[in-house]
C-alpha cells in the first residue's frame, strides 16, 4: 500500500509540475512575461509542491490511495485486487 501511496504523490507532484512546464512552455513561444514565469515558479515551490507533500505525509497511506483513484492518478488496474477490496469496504463504511 505504501508503494501505491508513494506512486500517488509522485504522479500528484509530476502534475503540478506540467503545470508549471506549460508556463515555461508559453514564454519560450512569447506568449508569457517572464515575471509571470517567475511568480509561477514560486508559486510551485512554495505552495503546491509543500501541500502535496503535507497532505500525503499526513494521510494513511489507504487513505491517499484512495483518494489517488478518485481522482484519477492511479487507475484501478494498477491496484491489487485485495487493496481495492479493503477501499471498497472503507468507503462503504463511510457511506
């Protein structure tokens, strides 16, 4: 479970980041001002990059997980079958 955790932030982090690559993306074609590129930039470091980190440093790792399906950065395949059974059965618990 702690492999899948791990994979969640990195692919939650490696999205923020594209983010920021279509940024610099728009300034090499002209399209943005470089203070727009640097405030982004911080932006990133500040912000985003230190709520990812602190949201899956504080979430169980069945928790972030779960929360990676649901939002589409792990797909179910890439789940073992008796990790999706425990989520089915934490989230009907919750329902």
């Amino acid at each position: 479970m702690l492999d899948l955790a791990n994979l969640a932030y990195e692919r939650e982090l490696r999205r923020e980041l594209s983010r920021v690559q279509r940024h610099i993306d728009q300034y090499r074609e002209r399209e943005s001002k470089f203070f727009n590129l640097h405030d982004i930039r911080l932006k990133f470091y500040r912000e985003a990059s230190d709520e990812i980190w602190h949201l899956y440093d504080r979430l169980e790792p069945d928790k972030a997980v779960e929360r990676a399906v649901a939002l589409g950065l792990l797909a179910a395949d890439e789940v073992p079958d008796d990790i999706q059974h425990t989520l089915r059965r934490a989230v009907r618990c919750v329902s």
